[in-house]
C-alpha cells in the first residue's frame, strides 16, 4: 500500500468512525461551523482542566473530508493549552489554506496526512470547517461561522 492510498485509509477509517462525537455537559466553549456550498455542519465543544482542554466534542455530519479532518483535530486538542492550540492552528492554515509546504510536521504530527486536501480547492473549506468552530469557541464571542461569509478564504478556493 503506497502512502496516499494509507491517507486515505486513514481518512475514510475518521469519516466511518468519528473520534469524539459526545456531547459534552455544560462545556466551557463552543461554537459552530456552517460551509452551506458543500453541506458540512461541524459543533465544537471544548472542557479545560486549569488552561488545557481536559474533553472536546464534534458532532456534525457532512462530506468525508470535513468529518474526518474535525475528527482528526480532536484527537489533536487534548492535553494542549490555548497557546499551543493556535500554534496547531497556524500550522494547518499554512498547510490547507495558503498551500505552503513549510509547515510544521512536527507540531502538526498525523494532521499531515490531510496535506493532500490544499491541491482540492473545492475542499479547503469542507477541512477548515471544525477548525473554524474552534477558532470561533476559542476566539470569537462563541457565535456561529458560515464559511461562504469568511472573507479570509483565498480566492481560488470559493466555490
Ligand atoms: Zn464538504
């Protein structure tokens, strides 16, 4: 089995089995991704113990990218502190959004093998979709994101 051909074992195997999907109770942050152009949902939630996420939760449903790419970013958060959140953050928009291939494999760690995803234009946003709930629940007011309105977005990945 070739590498791509694992990524996508990998990525099918998140998609069918989606780590995380139980609601937390009384969660400390949370907020929600719409990308209405290709139907993905995503619901974040996150539980800090003193400043690490202690619980996090996505519950959503949508293509097998956004799915699999919101459950593989779970698996990411746990144990992590803000400042160490935004860092995984900043790595994976540098690797989906702007194409770069600088990024840190290190502290992206299994969220390379998403990689392949910055050459599908058309599913940039399906990827970014959990962390755009996250950026919102950690950032934002808590309030919802609709990626047809996130003027962040390079050009050539709309629509
Ligand atoms: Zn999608």
């Amino acid at each position: 089995m070739d590498l791509k051909a694992l990524y996508r074992e990998v990525i099918l195997d998140h998609y069918k089995a989606p780590r995380n999907t139980t609601p937390l109770v009384q969660p400390d942050r949370q907020a929600d991704c719409r990308n209405p152009s290709c139907g993905d949902k995503i619901k974040l939630q996150l539980k800090f113990d003193n400043d690490r996420v202690s619980e996090v939760a996505m519950l959503g449903n949508g293509c097998a990218i956004s799915q699999a790419s919101a459950s593989m970013m779970t698996e990411a958060l746990k144990g992590k502190t803000f400042a160490e959140i935004d860092r995984v953050v900043e790595e994976f928009r540098a690797m989906i959004v702007n194409g770069s291939t600088e990024f840190d494999r290190q502290v992206l760690g299994d969220l390379v093998i998403l990689e392949g995803v910055a050459k599908l234009h058309a599913r940039v946003k399906c990827a970014m979709c959990g962390w755009s709930a996250l950026d919102a629940a950690l950032h934002g007011d808590g309030s919802d994101v609709n990626l047809d309105e996130d003027r962040e977005m390079p050009a050539s990945s709309r629509g």
